[in-house]
C-alpha cells in the first residue's frame, strides 16, 4: 500500500474561494508528502457540480498548472451529496484513502493530518467533528443540535456535530458504493458500513470569502430528507396520533350525546369547530408525511442515475 491520499471537494459557484482554498491544500498536501505521511501520488480533486459561474474554468486553469489538482465536471447539478459521492467514486481506484471536504475550508485542514495517522493506524473512517459551536449564532448552533439529537432519536445513527469532513478508506467506499438508494443522505449511510471508526475534533472557522451554500430553506429540505431516508418512525407517530384522536373522538361523542339530552347543544359550537379544524390540519400534515415516503419510493423504483461524469481529469506518475 502506497497511502496514496485524494482530497475531495465539491464545489457549486466557488470562483470567488477556489484560488485561496487550492493555495491552502497545496501547502498541506506538500507538507504531508514532504514528511512522508502520504504518497507523492496523492491529489486533490474538485467536484464541479453544474456551477453557473467560472469554477469549471479555475479548476482546468489549477490542472494545468500543477498536477496536484484534478477535476471532475458533472452534466449539470445534482446537489451536494450526488457530487460528493460521484467525487469518492470516481476517484477511489486510485486512492488508498480519501478525505472529503467543503470548498470554503471552514472545516480546519490541520486535522487531515491526524485523520491519515488514525487511517495508519489502522482505521478505515475518520470522522471530522466539530469541539464547539461557539461561532454559531444561537438560532443555528439550536437548529443544528436539535436535528442531531432528532435524527438518532428517529432512528438514523449520525455522528453528533459532523457534517461531511470525513476520512474513508478504499474498502470504506466499495462498501459505500454497494448502497444504490436516490435519495442520499451520507451522513446517515457511512455509519451504517462498519469498519473500524474513530473521530478527530476541530474547531471550525469563519468562511473567508463567498456565500453559503446552505441557506435556512436547504437547511430544512436537509433535514427532511435524512429524517425520511433513514427512518419511518414519523409514519408510526401518525399512526398513533391517529389512535389516540379516535379515543378523543369517541369521548367527544359520549359528551355531544349527553349534552344532547340534557337539552344543551348550542353549547359546545366552539369546540365542535376547532376540533374540525384540528383534525383537517392533522389529516392533511398525515398525507404530506405519506406522500414524502411515497415519493421517495417513487424515485427509487425509476433507478436513474444519481449523477453522471462529463468529464474528468487527473494526472498520474
């Protein structure tokens, strides 16, 4: 084994941060071949997912300049877990290890350097997870823990604090190619392969150029996505609010009919009303629940492919 190691970087609209962030890698990179801890034929690669800007251009610009940088151009955007795992796919097969990362670097790169002596000591994945969230205004750092904390109590065995900074050995990945779902959530899935794991905590930075790719609204789709990629609890949930509202309902019944008796059935118009409305909101959050896991089902069975290479350039000694 060679300990060759490949950096993987998806990037959508990136041109304003790939000059600095490549300038950063390749100081890490040469600073870790130099002592050798990884081989000379390690590389750091872009994932270009169907940017609309010149990140495409930058990335053969960095190619041409320096064999140290490669780059992968998919047909068009298919978010930023399709092009994280066409990166660790298709560059597999030429790496001992791989570590993936966020093109703005607010992951600190000096723990790549204890990811790969964890990987040497024989440890197949390596999670990046972040010490504190002192950064984070409180609104995130609640938002964040509380999905977390929601995801494992749902069922979905995340890592707590890591996001996708992560290092994944060969065999790591050709378990990891194994899993053929659409609808990716990797975070969710990588826990699931086995294998030895570890964990390696940093503290993570201020973004020093560009804007966020993960705005409140992704956020939230994110979210909803590996809670129903990874668990069906939520429909047990309906399952057993819809229960208990029958109870409620059978109760509320007894009590229209003894009123009734007692000549009293204007009283209650109230009630009759909200609890209309109530189950009419319920019936309809159900459906919008149901549907989401149809609709993923949907999607599976059609089987497209979840991401498709335009074009990809490396060099190799």
């Amino acid at each position: 084994m060679e300990n060759v190691l490949y950096l993987v970087i998806p990037c959508y609209n990136e041109e304003e941060v790939l000059p600095e962030t490549a300038a950063r890698l390749k100081k890490k990179m040469n600073d870790l071949v130099g002592r050798n801890k990884v081989d000379q034929k390690s590389r750091v690669i872009f994932v270009n997912d169907g940017s609309k800007d010149n990140t495409w251009n930058i990335i053969t610009k960095l190619h041409e300049q320096d064999k140290l940088f490669g780059g992968i151009n998919l047909y068009r955007n298919r978010g930023h877990q399709n092009a994280l795992l066409a990166g660790l796919l298709t560059v597999k097969d030429y790496a001992d290890m791989v570590i993936s990362m966020d093109a703005d670097l607010q992951d600190d790169i000096n723990a790549v350097d204890e990811m790969v002596d964890k990987y040497l000591s024989g440890v197949d994945i390596v999670y990046g997870v972040r010490s504190s969230r002192q950064k984070d205004s409180f609104f995130k750092k609640a938002t964040a823990e509380g999905f977390y904390k929601a995801m494992n109590s749902l069922g979905a065995n995340t890592v707590f604090n890591h996001a996708d900074y992560r290092l994944m050995s060969r065999r790591a990945i050709e378990g990891l190619a194994q899993y053929k779902e659409v609808n990716l959530f990797l975070r969710g899935i990588v826990p699931t392969i086995g294998y030895p794991t570890d964990v390696v905590y940093y503290e993570r930075g201020e973004r020093f150029a560009g804007e966020s790719k993960y705005p409140l609204k992704k956020m939230l789709s994110f979210a909803i996505e590996g809670i129903t990629s990874f668990s069906t609890k939520p429909i047990r949930m309906i399952t057993g609010l819809g229960f208990l509202i029958f109870l409620v309902s059978i109760g509320m019944l007894i009590y229209s009919l003894i009123r009734h008796f007692m000549g009293a059935t204007i009283v209650g118009w109230t009630t009759l009303m909200g609890s209309m409305w109530a189950i009419g909101g319920l019936i309809l959050l159900s459906l919008g629940v149901v549907g989401e896991y149809v609709g993923k089902i949907y999607l599976e069975t059609k089987a497209r492919p979840r991401f498709m290479v335009e074009q990809f350039i490396n060099e190799e000694e």
